[in-house]
C-alpha cells in the first residue's frame, strides 16, 4: 500500500518496484491477447509509460494489477483494430516466435488454416473475447474486469464470435 | 443454440491452441527507462501564437475560413 502512495505522488523508485513486480504479468495478458511476443514487449512498454503518466489519478485503495491490465487490454484492442489486415492469425500461422500448445494433429492442416483465417476475421471487439475465452480459458469475470464491460457482454460477444465463425467456416466448406 | 455452435469453440482451440509460454523473456526496465527519457515534443512558443493568431483571425474575419480552406 505504501509503495502505491508513493507511486502515485510520483515517485520513480516506486514506480520501478511496480513495473519489475508487475511486467511479466503485464506481458502474459497481452500476448495471449495479440500472440505477437514482440508487439506484446512493446505494449508492455506502452502501458506503463501511460500509467506513469497517469500516475496522479491511480486510486493506491483499487489493485494496481487491475488497473494495469485494464490499460494493457485498450492498448491490445487498438493494436489489433489498427494491424487488422496485418494479423498473423490471419494467414493461420502465428509468429515463429510464439509459442503455442501444439494444435491437434488430427485436425487437417486445411481446416486448422481456414479457422484461423475465420478467426482473424471477427471484428476486434469479439475476437479479443473469444480468444481469452475460447482459446485461453480465462474465467469470464476476468475478462470483464479487463474490458471494462459486464458479464452477460462478454458472453454476448463470445456467442456472437461463434455464431459469426459457424457462418464462415460454413461458407469455406468447414462443418463445425 | 444451433449444436454446431456448441463445436466451435472446440475447433477453435485445436486449431489455434493456447499461448503455451506466455512468460517475459527479458526484463523491460532499460527500454522503459529509455521511453521515459526521450523528451516530449514541445512547440516553441512562437508557434503557439501564430496559431492564436490565425484562431483570432477566424474569429474576426469568418468570412476567411472558406477562402483558407480552398487552398488546401
């Protein structure tokens, strides 16, 4: 608590302390979000330049994780909507740099291209939901958390980022 | 809901498959410490006045504003 005082006075040592306490976590969620190791370091990097910035309106009384991953997903959301035609999920491979629990090798190589090229074409707000919730499992509360948005939203989105990827794996001849 | 819908996310995660290592390969204080030095654009302050200067202008003479916008 004190070291968040401090923080939000302005202090630089204590903003070091967070960022070497808070980086990695700061990192994990954005790189589950972009799955770009390297837009994720510089998302990290981005997102606590604005908490220190913004340093004189932190509340130390509300968690400075919270706080953190709120900022990391907005930065995340616009990384994606303005990389949008770039979007390595696009092409059904992520960067040779990520690392990603194999996918399943029964699934043929097509139909692991074509559902990444459908996922790659949700629109950001639903693919951001869909990865942490599909992919990544993280519990629904906490993506609302981050997204700044309820519950029931974050169901709604996901739905509809299902019902959106049935409809094009369809039309590509993929069977869900 | 349609029961294919229920198969999507499934497929979805076999296909694509969680980030596996999601941990920080590099501590990134040096480049945060190089971002929080790196000076701040400022405006001299000349450039500030001509711009109050343009607004007055405007404000003054608004039949200008369109004679302005044509150029561009």
């Amino acid at each position: 608590m004190e070291l968040l005082e401090q923080f939000a006075r302005g202090d630089a040592e204590a903003f070091e302390s967070l960022f070497r306490q808070f980086q990695g976590e700061v990192y994990g969620w954005i790189v589950r979000i972009v799955r770009d190791p390297g837009a994720a370091e510089d998302l990290t990097v981005e997102t606590f330049w604005r908490i220190y910035r913004a340093r004189s309106r932190f509340d130390p009384r509300r968690g400075f994780g919270p706080w953190a991953r709120r900022i990391a997903t907005n930065l995340a959301l616009d990384h994606l909507s303005t990389r949008r035609n770039e979007t390595s999920l696009e092409d059904g491979c992520p960067p040779a740099c990520l690392r990603c629990s194999p996918p399943d090798p029964a699934l043929a190589a097509d139909v692991r291209r074509k559902v990444a090229a459908a996922f790659g074409r949700l629109p950001v707000k639903l693919r951001v939901a869909a990865t942490l919730a599909m992919i990544e499992e993280t519990p629904y509360g906490d993506i609302a958390d981050a997204l700044g948005i309820s519950i029931g939203t974050v169901k709604s989105r996901v739905f509809r980022a299902v019902r959106l990827l049935r409809g094009d794996l369809q039309r590509m001849g993929v069977e869900p | 809901m349609n029961p294919s819908d229920e198969r999507v996310p499934d497929l979805v995660k076999r296909a694509l498959g969680p980030v596996a290592d999601a941990g920080l390969k590099r501590d990134l204080w040096p480049r945060m410490r190089a971002r929080m030095d790196r000076p701040a654009i400022r405006l001299p302050w000349w450039d500030w006045v001509l711009v109050a200067a343009i607004l007055l202008c405007f404000i003054l003479f608004p039949a200008a504003i369109p004679a302005v916008l044509f150029q561009f």
